[in-house]
C-alpha cells in the first residue's frame, strides 16, 4: 500500500478527533478541537506510529491543527476538501460549536426520515445516550435504541476515558503494521464514537464522529491524486469556501451485489438442509467480504475505503485511476466464481464518477449518482459473466454433469467432479444416511463452528489459487485470503505473525492472552443446539412447538429502503449521513436479532436464523416462538425508528409439518411476504403488513389476533381450574361463522347476482346474528371477556369480522394436542 494513502487516511480519521475530547475536557479546557486534537495525537499517538518517518509525524499533527486553517502543506489541504464533501455543505470559519458539545447527544436520524407520502415525524426529538457500542451483554443493547432527547444525558469524559484505555490497550504488534493501526482505529472509534455527533453547530447533530471521520478518510486518499496539480487543488479549496463546489472528479464510487443468492441458498434437498444451510448463509456473507479484501490489495487501498458490506452487497470509494483496472478485476473474479460455481453465483460491480458539486447539499447530484449505480449494476446482474463467457461455455451453459454412475451428492445434488485442480468429493459416513459432497460438509462445519467459536481470524496474504479438495476455504483463498474460526484455546495455539484477529459479537479489542485483536465483527448467529452440542434439526423444533406440531419459515424486510435513502434525507443528503444510516440499519440486522432470539428462545433449543443481513432475515423453526419473534423484530424496528411512519417492515410467515422441504418453505412464506407488499391500508398507503400465513394484514390487527389469541387460549386451557371456561368445539363454531362471512363478502362485492346468490346472501348475513348467539350461549363465567369481544368483532361496522377466521384457526393451533 502506498505511503502517501495511509498518511491520509489516518489525517482524515484523526481531524475531528479534539471533538471527542473537546466534549470530555469542556468544564476544564474550552481550547479548539482542532488544538485538542493536535496535542492528544502528539502525547499520545504519534510516538506508537513508528511505520511513519518523524517528519511525517510531524506533518500529520499539523494537519489536525490547521485542518480550519490554510495550511501550506497539500495533505493537509487535501484533509481539509475532504471534510467539507463529507459534511456536504460550503464552510465558512467554524470558530467553535454553538450550543453546548458537552451536553448535545448524537440525535436520531432514523426517526427524521420522511418519505414524501408518509405523514411526518413526531415532532419531538430522539437521542442515542452516549456509550460503547453493545457487547456480549444483551443489556448492552438497550443502547441502540433512542430516548427522548430531554432524557438523554451524555457522559462524554467516561466515554473518552474507555476510548484511552481502548488505545492503551491494543496489543503492541499492531502499532508495527500501517494497515493493522488503521483497522484498529477504526474498529475504536466505530465503539466508541457512534454516538457521538460529528457537530452541534448545526440544526440537527444527526451524523456520527465515527461516520464523518471514516468518510473524511476515504475522500482524503481519493483527493490524494489531485495533489500533483497543486493549482487545481487550491483552487479547489478555493471554491468550497464560496457557494459553489467544483465540477471536477474527485472519486470513483464503486457498488458490489452477489447476484444468485436465493437458489444458492433454498435450492438443496430437506435432508439434513437445516445443518448445511446457517453455513451457506454464513458462507455468502465471506464472500462478500472476500470480494472487497481482494479488490482492496489489488487497487492498494487502505480499510478506510469501504463505506458498506452488509447482506451481499458492498460500496468502496476509491482513487479515479481504479476505473482503468476495475475490468479485468471484474473478470478475474467471474473467473474464480465460475470455477467454483459454475453459473450459480456471480458478483455485479460497476462504478461511477462522482465530481465535487455532486457532495453540496442543496446543488449536489449524490443521490441520482448512487441512483445510477443501482441502475448499472442491475444491468450488470442480467449480464453476468459477460466478459468471460466465451472461455466458459462448457460449465455456464452445459452439458451439465458427467453422466455414468458417479456419486451425487443428496443436499446439493452436484456429482463427485475434478474441475482442474478441484476435487468436489462425494461420500456417505457410517453415522450419515446421505451422500453429501465436500462443499456441503464444509458449510456444515462451519455452521457449527459459528455457533460455538468466539474468534475467528484472517491470514490476509495468501497465494489467490484454487486446488484440492473443495470446500468454502478454497473459494477465498482463489481470492487471496485465509480465513479460519478458532476458538482462545485453539488460537493461542494457532496463531502466526502477521494474521488479522476479530473477534465476534463483542466491541473488545483487548489481546487474548497475548495476541493481537484488531477488529470486532457482529455476525446474526442464533443457532439451536443439542444438549451434546449438534443443532437441532427441524423435525426437533416442530415436535417441541406449542401446540399443534409444525414449524414455520419467517421472510421480512424493510418496506422502501432505497426510497429511504435517495429521499428520505431530503436536501440533508451527505455521504457522512448516507453512511450513519447505513451502519445503524446494519446494527440492527448484523447485530441485534441475535439478542432479540436469545430473549424469545432462551433455551437455544427452538429458533434457527438462518439470514440476517443489510435489511432483511430468514429465521425458522417452532411456530409459536417464530410468530412471537416476528411481533418482537416489528415492534423492535419501531421503536429502533422512534415509531416514525416512514420506517416500516413487512413479513411473511409460512406452517409446515416435520419434513417438509425447506426450499419449498422459503419460497411460500416469500410468497407471502410479496403479498404484504401489495397490502393496501385504507389510506391508500402499500406495505407495512403481515403475510399471515397466506392471509395478508396490517401489523394493527395482527396485533389484536395475537391479544385475543392468547385471551381465547385461556379460556380453552384456563391456568386456574376453577377460572371460566370454554369447549374447544367453540373455536369450530367460529370457523364456521367466519366461512358464511367470508363467502357474504365475496357475493357482495359482484357486480351481478343470480336469484340463488341473492338467496344466499339474505342467508349469510345472518352470520353475526349467529356470532352473538354462539357467544351467548357459552358458560356465564365466560361472558364478561366475551362479550368484550364480541364488541371488538363488531365495533366501526363489523370491521374486524374478517378477522375472525385466522383468529380461530390460530387457536385451534395453539390448543391443538391434549
């Protein structure tokens, strides 16, 4: 990696960094963030930065210094054009913050979106206390959460404090490696400063510290190829401080999608798919990560430069000169996936130039520019391979498989084959009652490592070649990259210099014994196990349900997120607001999902989630703790957006007996998450509902199901043996009622009527008359609850009337079995 590339990424993540302690310090030292900066970096930092020559050193203090100055230096000016196109706005002398730094906490930028047909906001504001990210502790994720602001009250010195003991604690190792330094910083400030808002001047402090250094960091190394002209970069600087920003090109904005992901992952037999599947999820979202570290060594880019990788897709900036190798980068690695794969999976990337002006708030084109990114690399997607295809006829278009009698494998279906030198091997263990191939088993282990190991670690450099037997290892290590999960014992023992260490699903850093930590990484990993540690299969879960034995298959993904994005941040949108809004949705998903199953399956024994990643999730297994998550993860998301109309979620829930195939289960409740899309609520408004098992609904009155559902249980099954009760043949009566609705709807909603439909519709009205009759004939003990009931049913027109049939069906679930 080239020089000049770290000294600015670490300039541009370290301009900003006197606002964090200018907020610990405010009662006592009141000097400018810039001069606190420069002097915490100068004690505390530059004496560890040993790979920078002294000048350099230096240089880099005066760079934090006068980054609101007019420094000489063209790093330093290159610190300053960066600042001002992360924050999107013409900067005039910010002497100091108005308001009060030490007492403004980071606001909500979830809970101010608002799409253009959705009623607004609550006008009250939402705040995030300021503390590290979360940890091991599920308590820790109350934090993601907003408060009302007036509640919020930031401990900004103990937060700084932790921030010190962070840096002082890293092992000494990563200070000897520039890449490993900037991977630590920026897993540091990523704990600790994404909360912490970038600048209280402003109306609303909605951009993270965190956020707006990163992308300072990023565009610095971007403008980094400007600085041979140094005419054109001070007229640059020039133009930023007046009301317009350059025309000129500036970075290359490049955009990543695995393409193939729903047959890869739902395209396998049922038996034994549930063991095989959490490590083909898992397995998706390496590749990802794969596919940018390659890019990064091959375009020597330092870690600054990836904005996004969360759920198969990923967003880098880089140094215009990158466009002339992003071709045959794009083929190299159609190469390996084809290798791999055959036509199975493929990587869409393209890019796009993204000029000065495009960064200015109120004059920019940032968000028409991420617009046509999306746009090419759809484009990209239904060409794939293209540049490739002509060398690859025989395994993208066929014949397909070698015919004879040669082992096949019983989860994926591929045959035993050698594909140069790559040997998928096929084979069926005395303890196994399936075929399964290298690859499948493969993904198998690594499900269960997931769920058992803490760490894993990253062996960066490795020769970028495919052979022996094939396994997901040897799909990224055709990209350049080792990777393998240990467990502290198995680490310790494992470990060589120079590997990347991470650890999941905590905010440490601190060394394990005495190696190196340099990052942490949440991975949705909520996966049920066996008391003698094998997962437990789906068979297992639906015999354990309550109730009726079945497990169930849950889809849902938020409603509009590209919307969100291009127009919910209105004339606020900046890359550093892009990017908050991106890692706080990625928090969600990558991170507290799996705390939110632990609190709905405590016992790990009936909950699998499978995907969860950018804005979406696969979860199965038993039905009633499936359902019950699926209200928790609405309710959650609402409360993650300070019950904001514009941020909403649609889900899909699928029922199915022990061994039905999972691909099939995937598919229908897909399907019924499709069918919540295309719920129209009666303000005319789409989306935002519940795929109830193939009835689509409103959260609303899927809510009031789940109240009465449970009211109704007890009445059937009451916890107190002299409580009221009521017969299970009650819930028949009301099936039936619900059918003779069902069917009056129908008929009243044709245009014409035969005389016997007439007939029949006189008939079916008498369905609520049959409704209070049922009602008033159960025991008297029964009526206060049911007649409350009944009133609900009927209340505004009878409206919840077609609510009846699911209700019951529901229960009859729910009591079904003893």
């Amino acid at each position: 990696m080239k020089a000049d590339r770290i000294f600015l990424a670490l300039a541009g993540l370290l301009h900003d960094i006197g606002k964090f302690r200018q907020r610990a310090r405010w009662g006592a030292d009141r000097r400018p963030h810039e001069e606190q900066g420069a002097e915490w970096v100068a004690e505390r930092l530059a004496p560890n930065l040993t790979f920078l020559p002294p000048e350099d050193r230096r240089r880099l203090i005066e760079a934090i210094r006068e980054h609101h100055g007019t420094p000489y230096d063209r790093d330093a000016i290159a610190v300053i054009l960066a600042d001002r196109l992360a924050s999107g706005e013409r900067v005039q002398r910010e002497d100091e913050e108005r308001g009060d730094p030490a007492r403004d906490p980071m606001r909500s930028l979830l809970a101010a979106l608002r799409l253009p047909d959705r009623p607004l906001p609550e006008p009250s504001a939402w705040a995030y206390a300021a503390v590290p990210l979360p940890g091991a502790s599920p308590d820790s994720w109350k934090a993601l959460f907003p408060q009302p602001v007036n509640s919020v009250r930031p401990d900004y010195r103990a937060l700084w404090e932790a921030f010190e003991e962070g840096i002082t604690g890293l092992a000494p190792e990563i200070w000897q490696d520039p890449e490993a330094t900037l991977i630590a910083l920026l897993a540091l400030l990523r704990c600790f400063a994404w909360s912490i808002p970038a600048a209280t001047y402003r109306d609303e402090p909605d951009v993270s510290l965190y956020d707006h250094l990163r992308v300072t960091a990023a565009l610095a190394v971007c403008l980094g190829e400007l600085l041979e002209d140094n005419e054109a970069l001070r007229r640059f600087a020039e133009e930023t401080r007046s009301e317009r920003f350059p025309e000129e090109p500036v970075a290359l904005l490049i955009g990543g999608d695995v393409s193939g992901i729903q047959r890869f992952l739902y395209a396998i037999s049922s038996e034994g798919a549930a063991k095989s599947l959490r490590g083909r999820s898992a397995y998706l979202s390496l590749l990802t990560d794969g596919v940018v570290e390659f890019l990064l060594n091959e375009l020597h880019l330092p870690p600054t430069q990836v904005l996004y990788r969360s759920g198969g897709h990923f967003y880098l900036l880089a140094p215009l000169s990158a466009r002339e190798r992003l071709p045959d980068l794009r083929d190299r690695l159609d190469e390996t996936l084809i290798q791999a794969h055959g036509g199975d999976l493929a990587i869409a990337i393209e890019a796009v130039v993204l000029n000065g002006r495009d960064f200015h708030l109120k004059e920019g084109n940032l968000p028409e520019r991420w617009a046509a990114l999306s746009r090419q690399l759809g484009e990209r997607k239904a060409r794939r391979f293209h540049g490739v295809i002509a060398r690859h006829y025989d395994r993208l278009i066929g014949p397909f498989g070698g015919g004879g009698e040669r082992p096949r494998c019983e989860i994926c279906h591929a045959e035993e084959e050698r594909i140069g030198p790559i040997h998928r091997s096929v084979e069926r263990r005395e303890e196994e009652t399936v075929s399964k191939c290298s690859l499948c088993r493969s993904f198998e282990e690594l499900g269960s490592m997931l769920a058992r190991r803490s760490v894993y670690q990253i062996r960066r450099r490795c020769p970028p070649e495919m052979r022996g037997t094939f396994t997901w290892r040897t799909v990224l290590r055709g990209m350049g990259l080792e990777l393998q999960f240990y467990d502290e014992v198995e680490l310790r023992n494992r470990f060589q210099p120079g590997d990347r260490v991470i650890r999941i699903n905590a905010a440490d850093l601190s060394p394990v014994g005495r190696i190196p930590v340099h990052d942490f990484q949440y991975l949705p990993t909520f996966t049920p196990l066996e008391p003698d540690g094998t997962i437990v299969d789906l068979n297992r879960m639906a015999e354990t349900s309550r109730g009726i034995r079945a497990w169930a298959c849950l889809r849902m993904d938020m409603d509009h997120l590209g919307r969100l994005f291009r127009f919910g941040l209105g004339e606020r949108y900046s890359l550093s607001r892009v990017s908050t809004l991106s890692h706080l949705i990625a928090l969600f998903f990558e991170g507290y999902l799996r705390v939110l199953c632990e609190q709905v399956d405590p016992e790990r024994r009936h909950l699998y989630l499978i995907y969860s990643g950018g804005d979406d999730l696969l979860l199965v297994g038993s039905w009633d703790r499936v359902l019950e998550a699926a209200f928790r993860i609405r309710e959650d998301l609402r409360r993650f957006a300070a019950g904001n109309p514009s941020v909403t979620l649609s889900g899909g829930i699928s029922l199915h007996p022990a061994r039905f195939p999972l691909y099939q289960a995937a598919a229908e409740a897909h399907a019924h998450l499709e069918e919540a899309k295309a719920f129209r609520h009666p303000d005319g408004h789409l989306k935002d509902a519940f795929g109830f098992f193939g009835v689509p609904l409103s959260w609303e009155d899927a809510a009031w199901m789940r109240q009465w559902a449970e009211e109704l249980f007890r009445l059937i099954r009451p916890p107190d043996p002299q409580g009221p009760r009521v017969a299970r043949n009650f819930l028949h009566r009301l099936m039936e009622i619900a059918s003779f609705q069902q069917k009056e709807g129908h008929l009243s909603r044709a245009a014409r009527l035969q005389l016997d439909e007439m007939i029949q519709l006189v008939g079916f009205h008498r369905a609520r008359w049959r409704l209070v009759y049922t009602l008033a004939r159960q025991p008297s003990a029964a009526q206060p609850i049911l007649r409350r009931f009944q009133e609900e049913l009927l209340a505004e027109g009878g409206k919840r009337l077609r609510l009846l049939g699911p209700l019951a069906r529901w229960v009859e679930w729910m009591t079904r079995g003893g």
